[in-house]
C-alpha cells in the first residue's frame, strides 16, 4: 500500500512538471499582451538577365570538312636517262615554268646532230635532181634525149623532197624528245620531297613519280550536309550568299570561300550530299589532307534571339524564366538553332523580353526575383 502511493506521487510529479513547461513554451501564444507569431516571408532570388532580341541571324551548317588540291600534278620522266640536276628544295612554292629536273641529253644531241646531217645530204641530192630536170628538159626541147629521162629526173626530185620532210619529222621529233630533259613545273603549287636524286636512272615505265606539285592557292574544301538542307543551299547559290568558314581545329584563324559545287546525287544510304567550297588560301592557312571545320552561311534571317545559358529543359520541353513585375514565370519556347552562343527561337517569344541567364537552380514558376549589379567588365 506504501508502494502504490509513492509510486503514484512520481507519477503526480512528473505530470506536473510536464504541465509547467508546455505553459512555458506556449506563453507567447496565449498570452494576452505577447507577441503575434510572424508567418515565414518569401524568399527573393539573386538573378542575372538579358533580354530577348529581334534581329538578323545568319542561317548555317557546321561539318567537318577535307581540304583538297584543286590540282595536282605527278613529275615523271618520259625518257630513259639519268638525273644530272634537281634544281628545287623539297617542299618549296614553285612557279609555273621554274625548272625542276635536268637529265642527261648527250645521246639525243648526238641523235639530232645525225639527223641534221641526214637533212643537209638530202637537201644536197634534191638540187643535183632539179638541175637534171633544168637539163633534161632543155634537151627534150631539142629532142636530144628521151623523155623518159626527164620524167626519172622529176620522180628523183620527188623522192629527196619525200626523204627531206621525212627527215624533218625525224628531226623535230628528236628536239621535243630533248626538251623532255629539262623538266619545268607545270603549275604553281608547292613541291613535295623528291624521291630521286643526282645519278639516279630513270624510266617512263617507272610507277614512282620524279616528285608531286599541289596547288595550295586556292584550293577546296569538301564536306557533306543533310539532304534536307538542299532547297535552302540551291537558293543560296542562285543568290551568291553560300560561304564557307573554315578553321583548322586548334587555331582560332579562318578561311573563306563561296560554295561552287553540289554533288549531282544524294547517297541514298545517309541521306547526305557532298559541297565543295573555293578558298582563296592566300596566306596557306588550309593545307591539302588537313581536317577542318567548316560553318556553311546559307543566309540571314530574322528571329528572336536569346542566349543560350537561357534556355532550360523539362520533361514538357524546353522553356524559359521570362521577368515580370519582379517574378520569375516558366514560358515555353521552341529552340530552332544554335548559333554560337545564342538560342533562335522558333516560338514562345516576340522579342524585348526579359529571360534569366544565371540562378535558375533556385527558381520555381512564380519566384520573387531581384537582378543583380552587372559584374564589372561585363
């Protein structure tokens, strides 16, 4: 019985003691001269902002391209001789007509100097045969001699005359043969390594090539674009507007040119068509083989633009924080293209907007929004 009420007073206590600090804790609530508790304020977010713009943006294409030689020429000789001088260093810029290789002539002049020994013989004989004429023909008058004599006379002329173009036919042949030992550059371009040397023997047989010359100004650059880019790009070259940027991957320089070809077919298994574009190439910029980027300018057009860093993605789409009366509110929009770092809209926008470039992390549709101070050198 003693336990019981002890054990009732610890109960009795501690109820007690539980009452005493809800009144403690709720006094500011019931207390009639306390303050009212405060709702929670809403929280403004720190944005960054830019506005949408309608202005002129060009249309384009990026691809990766090649860039190739409009011309190249093989060197290969056309006789059967040695090398006696190679007059380039390798890899040098030539001129048409610079001299390129010497070979040994030694036999086709001694060739030329007997065949113009031939031609001074028969030149010889065709006289001797025209005074026999002049005589016969002086004694057939007087019929002093057969006719037959002056008609082997005129048959005789005839023959040397044949043996003296013959001769020089002979004889012009052996000339052009001697001009293929000097061998000059056919274009302008630039050489490569030569693959022989002084003392080598050559042969037109021969499968190498003496060196190679590629033109490097100008030169072309070719690349592929999807078929349905087609309509737009004919248009372009109608109207002259079709250029092509160029840039070699790790240098920030470019090269222009105009589009001057389509390939005539679609490759039905891609869906693709082959460009090629005419670079000036003055400063040698693209180099024949080399891999480049190419941005293809079909035209320019207007449209509403906003920077990239705008533009947010959903399960809905693609969208964007637009700023009105101090709140951030979703918009949807439809993205066309990207040109570099700014967004073409194809909808969802009519220009003149405020859109949120940075903060969207701690954005819902309806935020309180406060735009900060542009950063100094912005």
């Amino acid at each position: 019985m003693y336990s019981m009420m002890k054990k009732r007073k610890w109960l009795l206590g501690v109820a007690a003691i539980a009452l005493i600090g809800i009144v403690v804790l709720t006094r500011g609530f019931w207390g009639g001269g306390g303050a009212v508790a405060q709702a929670p304020t809403e929280r403004v977010v720190a944005i960054d902002v830019a506005k949408a713009e309608k202005k002129m943006v060009p249309l384009t294409v990026d691809a990766l391209g090649t860039v190739t030689p409009i011309t190249s020429v093989a060197i290969k000789a056309r006789l059967e001789t040695e090398i006696v001088g190679v007059h380039f260093t390798d890899g040098a810029r030539v001129k048409k007509g610079d001299l390129l290789f010497t070979l040994d002539d030694r036999q086709l002049r001694a060739q030329i100097a007997q065949a113009e020994g031939v031609v001074a013989r028969d030149k010889a004989q065709l006289e001797g045969a025209e005074r026999d004429i002049a005589r016969f023909t002086d004694l057939v008058a007087k019929s002093a001699t057969p006719v037959v004599n002056l008609d082997n006379a005129k048959t005789q002329a005839d023959i040397f005359r044949a043996a003296i173009k013959a001769d020089g036919a002979t004889l012009d042949n052996l000339n052009i043969q001697l001009g293929y030992c000097t061998i000059r550059a056919p274009i302008d371009g630039r050489m490569s390594a030569a693959s022989v040397k002084v003392g080598n023997f050559v042969r037109p047989a021969d499968i190498a090539s003496l060196a190679t010359i590629n033109q490097v100004a100008p030169v072309y650059v070719s690349f592929t674009v999807a078929q349905d880019t087609l309509p737009n790009l004919r248009g372009a070259i109608a109207a002259e507007t079709a250029t092509v940027d160029a840039t070699v991957p790790g240098n920030n320089k470019h090269a222009a040119g105009q589009v001057t070809m389509i390939e005539n077919s679609v490759d039905s298994s891609t869906g693709m068509v082959m460009v090629r574009a005419t670079m000036a190439n003055q400063d040698e910029l693209l180099w024949p083989g080399t891999l480049v980027n190419t941005k293809l300018n079909i035209r320019d057009e207007e449209g509403i633009t906003v920077p990239s860093a705008a533009i947010q993605v959903s399960q809905a789409g693609t969208f964007v924080f637009v700023v009105k009366d101090g709140k951030a509110v979703v918009t949807n929009v439809v993205v066309d293209r990207t040109v570099g770092a700014t967004a073409v809209l194809k909808s969802g926008l009519q220009g003149g907007e405020t859109v949120v470039t940075n903060g969207h992390l701690q954005l819902r549709n309806g935020s309180r929004v406060q735009v900060r101070a542009p950063k100094a050198g912005a």
